[in-house]
C-alpha cells in the first residue's frame, strides 16, 4: 500500500517559533493566573514535574490528562474543584492572546492545502501535552484551524506522549490505517523520527539546522520550503 496519510508536528514545524521565548513567556502567564493559590516558583516546578509524569507514562487505561492531573494532585494540596477550572479557563481565553510568542509562516497552510488537492488525509500529530482549547489556539496561530484534519491529537484524548512510539500506534489504530502508509512530517529528530520505528516514512524538517546526536534516520529532509516543493512535485496524486 502506498501513502495516503500525513501527520504533521505543529510547534517548530507548522507554527515556527523559539521554544525558549515561548515556554517562558507561556509559563508566566499561566503562573500568574493562579498566583493567588500557589506560588509561581512552585506551581512552575511541579507542571514541570507532571509533565514529565505524562511524557513517561505507558498506561494505555490513562489519558495524559488523568496521568497529569494525578501526579500535580498528588504532590501539591490544591483543590482540584478550584484550582483546574482557573487553569482550563486560562487555556480556553487568555492562552489565545500568546500569538506574539510564535512565528507562524504562510508556508504551513499552502503545504497543508496541497496535500489536501493531491487527496492526502492529515492529522495533527501535536505531542498531546496541552489541552484542546490551547492546540486549537496555536492552530489558529498557525493559519490552520480550518483544516480537515483526520485526527487532532491532544491531552484530554491521547494515552501516551513523542517520543513514546506507542504515541504512533495510537494514532494508527484510531485511524484504521497502516503504518506504512503514514509519513510523521516534524522538526524534532528525535520526538518526531522516532515515528520511523513503527514503520512510518520520516521527514525531518530542519532548516538548517545541525544534526543532533540524537537524530535517527529519517527517509527525507528539508526547510518548509522544500517540504512545499515535495508535497507539490514529488508526491503522487491519489485523486
């Protein structure tokens, strides 16, 4: 079977931005809406700490949420009845107003679009460690919130986290498709081209950038731009 799906990472490949100008920017924010229960230094930390909790998580009976929520609980005294409802009301209004902390690129929505003509099904292969209020915001960052993607992977429906391969698979049987007719599009070649070892074609977007010591091998390489001619020149048509 040839390839018929495209998952696409979204943070540094659809929507460029500094990772570093973003997390701090995103975690002062987010720290200071619940300032008023816990100190930001600690709150910070312990996100920190039971994000860590999802990413290493192999749990398939637990969505990243449940495992998240589970370990902050745990390890803080908040009442979850008032302290998660602030955090889901800063991801649903004020996290959209972080737009300055990312780059977003025309390019995304054109690569997007050309697949969509040549008859490929997308999914938004996003690590699921956010909410969907917030993903569906840097969609819209992006340029790309009105897309028909198959599948949009977030924290509240996905059970395991990049780079745990059993991330792959998920999607997989949530599709009812073949790994082999996938190709994971992205710019971490590590998170991203780990997809090649549940037998998915790679292509690592990188810019220019130098290769890690941790890249693993992918089947195709390029900036945005190149991955545009791809889409356009080089994969067949399905329709």
């Amino acid at each position: 079977m040839g390839l018929t799906t495209l998952l696409f990472d979204l943070d540094g490949t659809l929507l460029p931005m500094d990772n570093d100008t973003f997390t701090k920017g995103y975690f002062k924010h987010l720290a200071a809406s619940v300032a008023h229960l816990l100190p930001p230094e600690q709150f910070v930390a312990q996100v920190w700490a039971s994000t860590k909790a999802m990413v290493k998580s192999d749990d398939e009976a637990l969505s990243n949420e449940q495992v998240f929520k589970a370990d902050f609980l745990q390890s803080l005294p908040v009442d979850e009845g008032a302290f998660f409802p602030i955090i889901e009301r800063f991801y649903a209004q004020q996290f959209g107003e972080l737009s300055h902390l990312s780059e977003p690129t025309p390019l995304a929505r054109e690569i997007l679009l050309a697949a969509l003509e040549k008859g490929y099904k997308l999914v938004l292969a996003t690590n699921p460690l956010f909410p969907r209020p917030a993903t569906l915001h840097r969609m819209r960052w992006a340029g790309i919130d009105d897309l028909p993607f198959e599948l949009v992977t977030t924290y509240e429906d996905s059970h395991f986290c990049k780079p745990n391969p059993n991330y792959y698979r998920e999607i997989v049987q949530k599709l009812g498709v073949s790994s082999e007719s996938c190709m994971m599009i992205g710019n971490d070649a590590y998170e991203d081209l780990i997809a090649g070892t549940v037998g998915m074609q790679t292509y690592w977007v990188n810019n220019g950038e130098q290769a890690p010591e941790q890249r693993l091998p992918f089947d195709h390489q390029g900036t945005l731009h190149d991955l545009l001619q791809y889409v356009r020149v080089e994969l067949p048509a399905l329709r």
